[in-house]
C-alpha cells in the first residue's frame, strides 16, 4: 500500500501520500515507520481502534512518535480500519429493517453513525493521559472523518478524569498541561459539513478544527463549503482562515510542500 500511494500521488504536489503503519508488533511498527518516511509519505495513519493485546499508549510504540515528530509528520486516524465498529445485537430491535445511507440493506445507518467516534475517543484518552503527547510536544495527530461534535464533550470530560484521579496516578501528576491544553497544542478535528462547525470552535477554541468534504464520496454532501460557510458565520474572520488553512499546515506541518504551506489567492 505504501509504495503505491507514494507512486500514485507523485504525479500532482497536491497529493499527499498518507502511509498505514500498523501497530501489532514494536519493532515492525518503527520499521514500518522508518520505511514509509524514507519513502516521502507525508501522514502516517494508524487504526483508532486499540490493537490486540497491547494499548495505542504503549511505551513500545515510542520510536513511532519520535520519528514522526523528527521528520514533522503528522499521526492521523480515519474512519474504520478497526474491526467491528457496533455489536450488531443493537441492530435486532424487533422493527422492520432500516435502509442504510446509500439506500441498501447492510452499510451505514444512524446508529452505526453514533459509535464511529468512540474507538479513536478511547485511543486518544490513553494517549494524552499516559504521556505520549507530553512526551512528543511537536507531535501533531488528525481525526480524519470521524466528526468533530464529540470533541468539546471530550474535552472536558478528560479534563474531569485528571481531576479526579490525579491525586493516586503518578502519570496525571506528570502530566505539564491539562488533558484539553494537549488537544488544543496538538490534536486536530474534521467536523462533518453537516455538523455545527461554528459552534464546535467555539467550544473548543480555534487551532482544533478544520476543514474536510470527503470528496468525492458522497458523504460530504452536495455543498460542504456552504453548509460550512453558514455554520461559521458565528466565528471571526481569523477563525475561519484557521479551520480552512491554517490549521491544516499546522497539522501537515514540514511534509506539506513550500507550494502548499502559502494561500494561492
């Protein structure tokens, strides 16, 4: 997969490879790393979900973050690529059957929407709260489609967590930020175009959001730039040229080409 995306983005700087970097084993993890940044991918994604046997957290996955913080590549997450997002048993509800979001029978539904933030919730929380972003301070991660209205919610209730529990765990008193200042420092969000963007800024400050229509697919709807538009009237001009650029290079941080890192217009 790496060496293709890599081959296939090269014909256009406006594609940025992302390379996969899977997490099962720790020393193929760093080889993994070295190897799809040897070869110019300019994102490493790894599962939201927590892989077998092991946390995300893990001390053994440091040379992940550190490499990726040397070379001022970002960690991102997106949507699946975890395994079974939802216990299928909240399917049997004794109704007749639900079509899914292309109209069928067995893709995508409301209730399956609800859960897709919760694994990448959970890897996150461990990640902040065991010290993997205190420890790699210039490390950036994107939540790539996975929406953005759970994050104030988040926020604040990761905060609560290292209130408390601080006073009996050794790594929350280590911790130089709160769990929310390490979001806003490093962790940046894709609402959905029909999620209240402005809104979600708001609550969050304005380095967290930013801009993503998931084109082509159909999910980002028939007009994401006037959904968001609308929903942005609520926030400062700076506001919104940080959730449609700014943050992004912050995010992409030295891969992004010197082209790239400068509006056009």
């Amino acid at each position: 997969h790496n060496r293709a995306i890599v081959d296939f983005c090269s014909i256009d700087t406006r594609l940025l490879p992302v390379g996969y970097v899977p997490l099962a084993d720790f020393e193929r993890t760093a080889a993994f790393t070295r190897e799809a940044l040897e070869m110019g991918c300019a994102a490493l994604m790894i599962a939201s979900a927590c892989p077998k046997g092991h946390s995300p957290s893990h001390i053994g996955l440091d040379p992940l973050w550190a490499q990726a913080e040397a070379a001022g590549v970002p960690i991102v997450f997106h949507v699946g690529g975890g395994g079974q997002l939802l216990n299928p048993d909240y399917f049997v509800n004794g109704l007749p059957p639900v079509p899914d979001f292309h109209g069928g029978d067995g893709n995508f539904r409301s209730v399956d929407y609800m859960a897709i933030p919760y694994p990448v919730m959970q890897t996150l929380a461990t990640m902040i709260i065991d010290g993997v972003l205190d420890r790699h301070p210039r490390l950036k991660i994107g939540v790539i489609e996975q929406g953005a209205t759970w994050m104030p919610g988040f926020m604040k209730s990761i905060d609560s967590a290292a209130d408390a529990f601080r006073k009996n765990e050794e790594r929350l008193q280590k911790l130089e930020l709160k769990p929310s200042e390490y979001v806003q420092r490093q962790v940046r969000v894709t609402p959905y175009p029909h999620e209240d963007a402005g809104w979600v800024i708001q609550q969050t400050g304005p380095d967290v959001c930013l801009f993503s229509s998931d084109y082509p697919h159909v999910e980002g709807g028939r007009n994401p730039l006037k959904r968001f538009t609308n929903s942005l009237e609520v926030v400062s001009e700076e506001e919104r040229r940080r959730f449609y650029w700014d943050n992004f290079v912050d995010l992409m941080g030295s891969s992004l080409p010197a082209s790239l890192a400068v509006p056009t217009s």
